[in-house]
C-alpha cells in the first residue's frame, strides 16, 4: 500500500472510530486484550513509558491506576488524541505524531509500549528502528498485535480491515526487532488472537 494512501486511510478511519471507542464489540475487545499484554510487561513505578498508538487513552489510564505517573503518548489520529486528553490527567503528555518520526530525543524512555496496531504501519523497519531510538539502554520495547494461526484469516482481516497492512508472525516479530539491535526476552502467546514480544534494548 502507498505510504501516504495508508496514512490518510488510517486518519480517516481512527477518527471516525474515536466517537465510539471502548463501546463497541471490537475495541471491547482490543481492551481486554491490551490489558492482558500490560499485565505481563515488568514495568516499575519509577519507569518512563511511550504508549505509541495510544488511541483514547486507554492503556495510559490503567497504567496510571497501577501507580505509574511519567506516561507519555501518541497518536496518528488527532480525534483519538482529542478523547485522550478528556479521559486522561493532565500531566500525561500526549503528541499527535507518528511512529516513523517520534518527537523525542534518543535515549528517553524506560518501556515504550505499542498495543494491536503495528499491522497498521506502513514502514515496520523504520517504526521499530523510531521505537529504539527513544528507548533508554536497558529499556523494553513491547508489542502486541493480533495473529489468527491461519493465513487464509490473515489475509482476509488485511482486505477487510481499513489501513491494515500485514499481520505479523512471531518469527517476523524477532527479525524486526532483531534487526534493529534489540535483544528478544520472550515472546508469548497473550490469547488465541493475539502475542506479545518483549526486548531490551
């Protein structure tokens, strides 16, 4: 897909979606989902957190209710940024921006987090490559996206689903992350439709 094609689909279509977010049978869904890959991250208090893709603001509200307060995230759609700032206090610092071109310094944070959206992103080098750039030494990159066993249902969701790009395997995953320098500390399987990979940079 064109690169600027699937930015503009994907702006369209999280805009849309912004006005319904967390009430639907779908985003319902990536909820539960998102909570149960957070559950498995090591996070400490004292960590400095990138949400990439942090739509309304969901997961940043949990991680604050878990006693985290440096969270920070971002967004290509400015309506789910818009959402986010009404559901989340004001110290959470959120950016309309996108991940190929993160508005941060290198070496900020501790954990950046991304939650069933890197099958979205047009350049997935480039967005792991962003993703560890801003990661502090040690810090854990952690991404959880959707994966259905079955390619036939993969190729599906990729027609069916506006913006989508490629569901990503758990092998793809390493490559990716492999590639860009990180070292893989464990990959899983957080459901039947979804995994989860952690590295440290």
């Amino acid at each position: 897909m064109d690169k600027q094609k699937n930015y503009t689909e994907n702006i369209r279509y999280f805009n849309r979606w912004s006005h319904f977010y967390n009430k639907d049978p779908v985003s319902l869904w990536l909820l539960w989902t998102q909570r149960k890959a957070l559950r498995h991250i090591p996070f400490k208090s004292s960590d400095s957190v990138l949400d990439i893709g942090c739509g309304t603001g969901s997961g940043l509200r949990f991680l604050s209710q878990q006693g985290l307060s440096k969270l920070t995230g971002i967004d290509l759609s400015p309506e789910m940024i818009r959402h986010a700032h009404q559901n989340l206090h004001s110290s959470v610092l959120l950016k309309v921006a996108s991940v190929e071109e993160l508005p941060f310094l290198g070496n900020f944070f501790d954990v950046v987090i991304n939650t069933e959206a890197f099958h979205h992103f047009s350049e997935p080098k480039i967005a792991i490559k962003e993703m560890a750039r801003v990661l502090k030494k040690g810090g854990l990159l952690c991404i959880s996206d959707v994966h259905f066993f079955l390619k036939p249902i993969h190729w599906l969701f990729e027609k069916l689903e506006p913006g989508c790009v490629h569901i990503y395997s758990q092998r793809e995953f390493k490559d990716l992350f492999e590639k860009a320098g990180l070292t893989i500390i464990k990959q899983q399987r957080i459901n039947l439709f979804a995994t989860l990979t952690t590295a440290k940079k």
